[in-house]
C-alpha cells in the first residue's frame, strides 16, 4: 500500500472518529447489548504489518475515494501565520493567547458587544505547535479535537477573583487580563493581582459588579473538577451555538480577510514576580 493511501487511510480514520464523537452522548443513553460469552465465543486475533508489502483492497479503495474530496478539504488554507504558535509555560504560550484572543473575539460577534474576558484549559490545546506559513482546518482539527462549546456566564469581581486564581494555578490560557503572579512558599503557582486589560489600559476589577465571561461548556459542566466550586455559581448562562474549532476557524478566517496576519506574541498578559517568589526562576 502507497504512502499516499496510506496517508489518506489515516485522515479517513480521524474523521470517522470525529463523527462518532458527536454520536456519545446518543450512545451513552442506549441499552447495552448482550455480551457472549467468551467461552461459547472466543476472541481471536492477528497482527498484521501496515507497509508497501500490504496489498491493495478493492474496499478500502472504494471507502478512499468517498473520503478523499473531505481529506484534500482539511489540507485547505484558511490564514497565514507570522512566526510558529508554541504551547508551553503558564497561560500556554503564543499558541494558549491566539485561541483565548480568538474566543473572545468570536463571542464579542456573536453576543453583539465587547467580552473582558475569554478563558480555556490549556489541556485542550492538542497541537504543540503549528509552524509559521499556511494556517489549515487540519491545523484547527488537530489543535481542537472535541466539540467542545462556547458558553457565556455571568460572575461577580470577587467569583472572577477566584476564578483567575485556578486559571493561574492550572496555567490555563485567558484573553482580557493582565495577571501579576508568583510562586508560594509551597512551591506552587498564586495570584498576585489582576487587571482588566482593555486598549492597553489597565482597569481595575470591581468585587460587587457583574461581568459577562467567556469559556467552553466542558468547564462549566465537569464535576469534581478544579473549576467546578467556582463556576457552580455563574448565573446566566446561556451557550453561543458555536464550538471552540469552529470559533478560532471563523477567527482566523476573519483576521485573513481583514488583511491580518495571525502572529506569535507573548505580550505580557502573565507577568512573574520574581521577588516575590523568593528568587525562584519563572516557570517553564
């Protein structure tokens, strides 16, 4: 088998898989079928090589061709990239500030006024790095695998408080804040203090007024997880309709036909005390 079908098996194969993703939450609910018995029905297998020694068959040809117009699709360019997007460090690196910016951005259209602030789990960021040049949907896919949701909430300065303190000690990625952090005397990451960030203008945040945020329903709805004390408390929650990859595809898509490019930057959004920290080096 050819390279090239090879490589075609392999896209055919993540897309299956994306589309039985959407189908969990259908399967979850459905009666378990009967298992046989192993002993009445015992399992066999064989390990076979997947090489240029593997022959051609008829079927998966047929499947191929089915998938190939999708394939070739996820190989188009949708945006060009100035400098490589690299995950990495608290807040994500470049790559955790170009998909919280690109949330924000999205939900600001889509609730039809500016969002202060934008955050996800830099765990779901899937792709370490996406290399300066051509920016494609392969590139969103791999980055973004889940269907995972937009969702708006609203919390008080002092939840948001807490709120920034988890998105600290997670090193998750936000867009709208610049947070002042240190490392404690346990060895772990605190916050200092942090400031809305709106034109470059530091503002303070009002513990009794209530902010409209931005994150993904996976937050929202995980239980026992590190977000869940806080975010149990949002009020007005209502989701966009839109998933985190199809948000940062129609944001790059934008920036492309406004004539901007997608650039690497590390703009000081996370900002470490060092004297604070008793000396300690800034995290890596």
């Amino acid at each position: 088998m050819s390279r090239v079908k090879l490589a075609l098996l392999s896209c055919a194969l993540l897309l299956c898989v994306l589309a039985a993703d959407a189908q969990v939450a259908l399967a979850q609910t459905a009666a378990p079928a009967p298992v046989a018995s192993s002993a009445t029905n015992p399992a066999k297998a064989r390990q076979t090589a997947i090489d240029r020694r593997l022959r051609d068959d008829a079927a998966v040809d047929k499947m191929l061709r089915a998938y190939s117009p999708k394939v070739r699709a996820l190989n188009q360019p949708i945006g060009k990239l100035v400098g490589d997007l690299k995950r990495g460090g608290v807040g994500a690196g470049s790559l955790g500030n170009f998909v919280a910016d690109g949330i924000r951005a999205e939900a600001s259209g889509k609730l039809g006024k500016p969002i202060l602030l934008a955050i996800t789990n830099s765990g779901g960021l899937r792709k370490s790095v996406i290399a300066e040049g051509k920016v494609t949907y392969r590139d969103v896919f791999e980055l973004l695998p889940f269907e995972n949701a937009l969702v708006a909430f609203d919390l008080t300065g002092e939840q948001l408080l807490d709120l920034l303190r988890l998105v600290v000690s997670n090193r998750d990625a936000q867009s709208g804040m610049r947070i002042k952090y240190r490392v404690n005397s346990d060895k772990k990451l605190e916050l200092e203090s942090a400031k809305f960030l709106v034109d470059g203008v530091e503002t303070e945040i009002d513990p009794a007024a209530v902010y409209t945020l931005i994150s993904i329903d996976y937050l929202l709805n995980v239980t026992g997880g590190d977000y869940a004390a806080v975010l149990k408390k949002a009020t007005n929650t209502r989701p966009l309709g839109i998933t985190i990859r199809d948000a940062i595809t129609e944001y790059i898509k934008a920036e492309t036909a406004a004539g901007r490019e997608i650039k690497s930057t590390l703009d000081g959004r996370f900002v470490f005390d060092k004297a604070a920290s008793g000396g300690a080096e800034e995290p890596k």
